[in-house]
C-alpha cells in the first residue's frame, strides 16, 4: 500500500490525512509546532466520534483509521511517502523552504504536492532539482466533506506526476478535475462574480437581503452575502485582493468599497457575530428576483469563458468544479444556456453601458461565451 504524507497539522492538513487514512493509505504527517502535533490525534479521534455518534462511521473504522496515521518530529521522517503534500501557511518562501527540504529527503520519484489555494505552483517550484515532481493537489475545506479536489500542473510538471497523484486521490473517494496554473485556480476564480456583482448591487442601494433572496429563489443554497459571512469578510477580502493583484487590477477583479468597509468595522461575519446579513437570514423573495440572478449568473458565465479562453480548464470541468466546489445548483455555463444567449449578451452590454468608466471593461463579453452560447 501507497504512503502519504502531511506536513502541516492545521485544520485543512489534519483534514487531507483523515481522508487518506480513512480511504486506507499508511499516513505519516508532521508539523513544526509541537503543541500542533502532539494534539493532532486528539482532534482526528474527535472529529471521526462525531460521524460515530450520527451513525456514518463505526467504532472499529475509526480505530482502523487512527491506526493508519503515524504523527512524527521532522519532515525527513516521511522521505519513503509516495505522495507528500504540503498544507502550511500560505507563504511563498516559507513554502518554498519546505520543499527544498522535502526535496533533499525524498527518492526521485516521489510526488511533491501543494495545498496552496492562492499562491502559483510554478513559483513553489523554483529552485527544486526536480520541479517536475512537484504539482497542485487544492483540497476544500472541510477536506473530509468536500468531494473537489483540483489538480493543478504547472507548466513542468510531469504527466506521470499528475497521473499518479490523480489516482491516489480518486481512490481516496474525491473527485479530481485537472486545471492549469492560473490564478484561483478554477473554484476562486470563477466564484469572484457571485461576490463582486452582489457587492456591486449592494453600493447602488439594494438590500444584502433581497440579493441573497433572490439567489436562493434561483436554486441556491446561500446566496453571496449570507457565503461571505460563513467564510468570513476578512477571507473574502484577501482572496479578492490576490485575484485583482495576480490579474492586473483588471476591472473584473474590482475589489468593491463596501467589502474594505466591511472588514474595517470588524463586522467579518459569524466568527465576529455580525456580517452583512449575520444574525439574520434573507427576507421575503424580491419581486425582481429573476434579474438579479441574470446579472449574477451572466458575470459567472462570462468570468468562466474568460478562463476557458486562457485553455485553463474544460468547460465542463468548470461547470462541475463550480457545482461540486460551492454547492452551486448548476455550473456557470449550465445557466448561460438555460438564460439564452441574447438574455445574457444584452444584460452584460447593458452593465457596461451604465458602469461607471473606470468599471465598464468589468462588463466586456468574453469572445468565448458567444461561442459556447
């Protein structure tokens, strides 16, 4: 049996060694806080009895599965690990650090992984002897709840190293969808309109309340604010940031006044007590439900061809990523077609024409959605 390893005893690192040693690979993991790794049993035992207590997993599968997890100092301790993945702060040099130290322990044809859900794989790559090895393998959080996984190549990586990390994890239950190493991946990426346009809306006066309304009306399970508020502002806002940086302060990437105001005020959402909508849930359907979708959902589709235009990822791929990534009810495209092209075309022409100038380019149609529509 395949060894994995973890470095990294966070939440998301002792999360991505449950779903492995739960699937019944040999797991070895590590962290460089002793604390961290000396609790890391604990809290796996802790979160296995909550699936025992609601009758999803037995005593003895639970035993097994901490059996299978070996907590150790030192990442030299997991050099013999088919497949090393990488779950610690989200630092280029402190990752990069990482990995060169990985490297020096590890055989030849070992599989270096990065949990990174913001920063290029290609730069962790730098520097390594062997920056083929080394790929993307985005868990989401919770990793044991999540079904995404995005495996993410870089322009070296080898198509033996993307083959085999694929296979380990699709064995471990998640389902794998393969993109290129562009920023946000293909979930953040994609998901940047269903936050902007609301927040969007939101500054020309309409209610948190009728957005999210409206949103779950659609078929939604959250509607954008009452996400933000789950997530947290603060994230929400860092993510928007490194997107908007990564793409050239591109207006599509506009990181919205009332998010920064959001976080000024410490009002983050249900970590804080208080977000935009946090305590409380939408309101009463708005009667113009169905245009605030169509704004939304013809961002969604234009901000997916936009990275389908880059040959980033199929579009099927992102539709399934979408849905299986933020429990959207259908992928981006999937609404396009049910809207209509010339719905979705005169709404984005629409949006441009009564953008400020500054956000106009914001609502340019992508060449690719007219070709998908």
């Amino acid at each position: 049996m395949e060894r994995i390893a973890v470095v990294g005893l966070g939440a998301m690192g002792i999360g991505i060694a449950q779903v492995y040693a739960q699937a019944g690979f040999r797991v070895v993991a590590t962290d460089a806080d002793q604390t961290t790794r000396e609790s890391a049993l604990a809290r796996l035992r802790a979160a296995l009895q909550q699936r025992v207590a609601t009758g999803k997993l037995t005593e003895a599968t639970l035993e097994e599965t901490l059996a299978r997890l070996t907590i150790v100092e030192k990442p030299e301790r997991i050099s013999d690990a088919d497949l090393i993945i990488e779950a610690v702060v989200e630092d280029l040099a402190i990752k990069q650090d990482l990995f060169r130290q990985i490297e020096r322990h590890s055989g030849p044809e070992t599989i270096l992984a990065t949990n990174t859900s913001a920063l290029p794989v290609g730069a962790l790559a730098e520097g390594l002897t062997r920056p083929e090895r080394l790929l993307g393998l985005h868990f989401f959080n919770p990793a044991p709840v999540m079904k995404l996984v995005e495996l993410v190549a870089h322009k070296g990586t080898a198509a033996d190293a993307l083959t085999r990390a694929r296979a380990l994890t699709e064995r471990a239950g998640k389902v794998v969808i393969q993109c290129a190493d562009r920023p946000g991946f293909i979930v953040n990426r994609c998901a940047r309109p269903f936050y902007g346009e609301a927040l969007a809306m939101l500054e020309e006066g309409r209610s948190a309340s009728d957005i999210d309304a409206a949103m779950l009306a659609a078929g939604y399970r959250m509607g954008p604010f009452s996400l933000i508020d789950l997530i947290g502002a603060d994230i929400n806002l860092a993510a928007t940031e490194g997107l908007a940086c990564a793409m050239g302060r591109h207006p599509r990437y506009h990181v919205f006044q009332s998010l920064k105001d959001q976080v000024a005020r410490g009002h983050l959402g249900r970590k804080s007590g208080r977000g935009f909508l946090f305590p409380h849930a939408p309101g009463a359907t708005p009667a113009d439900a169905s245009a605030i979708q169509l704004r939304i959902e013809a961002m969604l589709a234009n901000e997916a061809a936009s990275l389908l235009a880059e040959g980033a990822a199929r579009a099927d791929d992102i539709d399934a990523a979408m849905k299986l990534g933020l429990n959207f009810p259908r992928g981006p495209f999937e609404s396009a077609r049910l809207l209509g092209k010339d719905a979705i075309i005169a709404e984005l022409a629409r949006l441009k024409t009564a953008a400020p100038p500054a956000l106009a380019g914001r609502y340019q149609a992508e060449p690719a959605l007219l070709d998908l529509l």
